[in-house]
C-alpha cells in the first residue's frame, strides 16, 4: 500500500514536472513517504482514542506537541511500524496520564527550566535524512523552539485547567527526549547529521 501510494504519487508529480533534478526528486518523494506515514499514523491514533473515549484530549496533546516538534525537529523511526507503535504509545498514554494526574506547580516549574535548557543545548536535532546544514537557520530554529519551551512553561503554570496545564508540559518533555543524544544512541541513529555533512563538503 505505502509502495503504491508513493510511487503513485511520484511518477504522476515528475510526469507534470520533467525538469525536476535529482535532488528535487528525492525530496518529493521522502515527502510522500512523510505523508503517508502521517496518515496511517493519526488514522490508527485516532482509532485508539475513539475506542478510549478521549478524542479530544489526544488531538489537543498533538496540537501542544507539534507546537514545540515543528521548530526542534527530533528523533524520527527508521521504520513505518516503529513510528506507529511509538507514536501510539506517547498520543495515547500520555494524554490519559495528563487526563489523571495533577503535577504540582513547583514540579512543572523544574521540568520547564529543564526543557528551557535542554532546548537550548540540543535544539534543532536533525535527521540522517534531513540534515539542517545553514547556520543561520539552525540559530533560527534555536530561538524559536527556545521561545516555545519557556511559552510552554508558563502555560503550564498560570493555566487552570489541569489537563490542558499538564499537556502544555509533558508535550515540552516528550519533546525534549526525541531531541536528546540518547534516544538517538538507543536507536543507532548519527547525531547532528548537519556536521557530517560538512565533512563530506
């Protein structure tokens, strides 16, 4: 199925736009892959959640959570089947753990100063794939998701709502492992690609 959409969609996009280079090429269709994985991911995710009954707290979590992944970039599975049950795993039990917990302020502060660091020393995280090689664009990235983390935080304190207080920093916190060293090392998986980059150059 995912070898028929993408094909799909490539030899339909090229066959419009023959002039397109290699590097164009590629590019378009590690971006059908991205899309389809994203479908069968959220089709599945929301599946689950229906069944739950916390639909609307899972799609909040997603809203709070791409807030932060979009300028941090972050960890991504090598395989489709590795990023379903991943991403299951953190859509679902961690909206229910917000749904049920109530964190104390003093510990959302300290998880928020943590974040705040952490996304400062680890921000943007790129990918094999997708290597952030343009300085100015990396310090970019920095600042924005630096700016979101310290946002994040001060949501998650001055917020009434316990669920929402609570998805404002565990999405902070989720984000702040897949951006880490370490989860890259325990997937096997190179660490600031954009540097080996440069190498090669």
């Amino acid at each position: 199925m995912k070898k028929a959409f993408v094909n799909g969609g490539y030899n339909y996009i090229i066959s419009c736009y023959p002039e397109y280079d290699q590097l164009t090429r590629d590019k378009i269709k590690y971006g059908l892959e991205s899309i389809y994985i994203l479908i069968t991911k959220l089709t599945f995710i929301f599946f689950l959640a229906l069944l739950l009954r916390i639909e609307l707290e899972v799609l909040i979590f997603l809203a709070l959570y791409n807030v932060i992944r979009m300028p941090s970039f972050g960890l991504h599975a090598t395989k489709s089947w590795m990023c379903l049950v991943s991403s299951s795993l953190i859509f679902i039990l961690v909206p229910i753990l917000c749904i049920n917990t109530v964190i104390p302020i003093n510990i959302k502060l300290i998880l928020g100063i943590i974040g705040i660091a952490l996304m400062i020393k680890n921000a943007p995280a790129d990918t094999y794939k997708r290597p952030i090689i343009n300085k100015k664009r990396r310090l970019t990235y920095k600042i924005i998701s630096t700016l979101v983390a310290i946002s994040l935080t001060i949501a998650s304190i001055i917020i009434k709502n316990d669920f929402l207080a609570n998805g404002c920093i565990m999405a902070l916190v989720v984000q702040c492992f897949m951006i880490s060293p370490l989860i890259y090392r325990i997937f096997k998986l190179p660490y600031n690609n954009y540097l080996r980059y440069q190498k090669d150059i």
